[in-house]
C-alpha cells in the first residue's frame, strides 16, 4: 500500500528575500514541516523514534529543483513519501504544488542514528516503513555527492549560536543554506535570475559555539560554497544553480 502525504502549507514574510523569492533555506523549511506531519501520520516522528528506538532522525542530504521561485503568501502544496528503508538511510520524495500547477520537486536522505553515540541504526528494523512507500509516485533520483572545485575564491568566517540549534541540539539542516546563501551574497544577485537547483551534504554536525570557515566560487552558473570548522573538518558542501525567470 502506497502512502502519499499531502499537506498545505503557507510561504510568509519571513521566508522571502529582497526579490520576493523564497530563501532556499525557506524552502528547505517547507520540506522539513512535511516530513515532521508525514513522519507523525507514520508514527515514526522524533518522539516515537527516540522512545522506541533510542534514536535521532538526520539529514544527510537534500537536493531541490525549481520551475520557478516560490513567492510571499504563496500556498504551497507538498505531497511527499518514503522510498522504503534499504541499508543506513532512507529517501523522502517531494514535489511542490501552487495553484494546482507542478511548481518543484526535491529529494533527501534521511538516517536514524543512536542517540548515544550517532551510531546509524539499519532502517529494516524500522517495521514502520515496511509497506508504507510512495508506490508509483517513487522517484528514480538518486543523490550523489557533491562534486566541489578545486579552489576558491572567497572564504567567510560564520560563528553558529543560539538562533542557529534546533530540538537535536545540533545546527538545524536549513541554516546551512542561510551561511552558504550569505557568504555567496546572493543579494548581488541578478533581478532577472532566480535559484533553480540546489543541494546540501551535511558531512558532520555543527554546535552552537562553533566558528565556520565559509569557503566560495563561482564556475560558470553554478555557486560553491563549503563550511570547515576550526578543527579543519568538512561540515558540509552546498553546490546552486541559477536560472532565468
């Protein structure tokens, strides 16, 4: 039986850029409210999983496409599901709906991992994903990782701090759009383009306290951006494209 969540949701004032456009890290927001109420119709949501399995839910990768940008009080309809649980992780499926029209879609990664030591439990002792995939509606995307240019061009320092730390007491996965966003200074950005594609690896878990190195480039119409921690260890990668309205 396939199971397709549906759910309305609503972009407001304080998802939108300069340009009336959605905030990649607003449309991430978007698809992180879906997967919370589909995980609850599921009764796999943060709570469940942490009593039953002594887990966290992470993302670990997220990838957006846009036929157009999302706007200021824009009713969005997100229809999303789960591909079933193979090996470590899972995929979310999601496609996005304004006034009925197809307007986007996007995919993530998702793991569970022991809330003690981060260790990744297998998703085939989920035994509520079993018989609850997207059916048709699955999508044959699959998500590699990001590959980076050699060099860059730019490097920004980020400090992470209250604002920035969700229920987990890591940095929540739409920020990291925020400080890639921020140190590409899209509000430079041409008033004829709008952000077409993009996707986040998260490679390891940030902290409130921490200090980023935000490292940038530009190749042609694609964006770069990379954050490393003072330690000198990747957080993540984030690779955007542009296109013309």
């Amino acid at each position: 039986m396939s199971v397709i969540y549906k759910t309305e949701l609503r972009v407001d004032s304080r998802d939108v850029d300069l340009f009336n456009q959605a905030r990649p890290s607003a449309v991430l927001g978007l698809m992180q409210e879906a997967a919370t109420r589909a995980a609850q119709d599921l009764k796999v949501d943060g709570p469940r999983i942490l009593k039953k399995y002594g887990c966290l839910w992470m993302v670990t990768r997220n990838w957006v496409e846009l036929e157009a940008p999302l706007r200021w009080d824009d009713r969005i309809r997100v229809e999303t599901w789960h591909r079933g649980g193979v090996g470590a992780s899972v995929y979310r499926d999601f496609e996005f709906f304004r006034n009925g029209e197809y307007v986007g879609q996007a995919t993530s990664i998702w793991a569970m991992v022991q809330a003690e030591d981060r260790k990744v439990l297998p998703m085939k002792r989920v035994e509520e994903f079993a018989g609850t995939d997207g059916g048709e509606r699955v999508k044959s995307i699959k998500l590699r990782g990001t590959r980076m240019p050699e060099t860059f061009d730019g490097h920004e320092p980020r400090y992470l701090g209250y604002s920035d730390t969700d229920l987990n007491g890591h940095v929540n996965n739409v920020h990291y759009a925020d400080y890639a966003c921020d140190a590409l200074h899209l509000e430079r950005l041409d008033r004829g383009k709008y952000v077409r594609a993009f996707q986040i690896d998260y490679v390891s878990e940030c902290r409130a306290g921490e200090t980023l190195r935000i490292d940038t480039a530009v190749r042609g119409g694609e964006l770069f951006a990379q954050g490393v921690g003072e330690d000198g260890v990747k957080r993540f990668d984030f690779d955007l494209t542009l296109a013309d309205l």
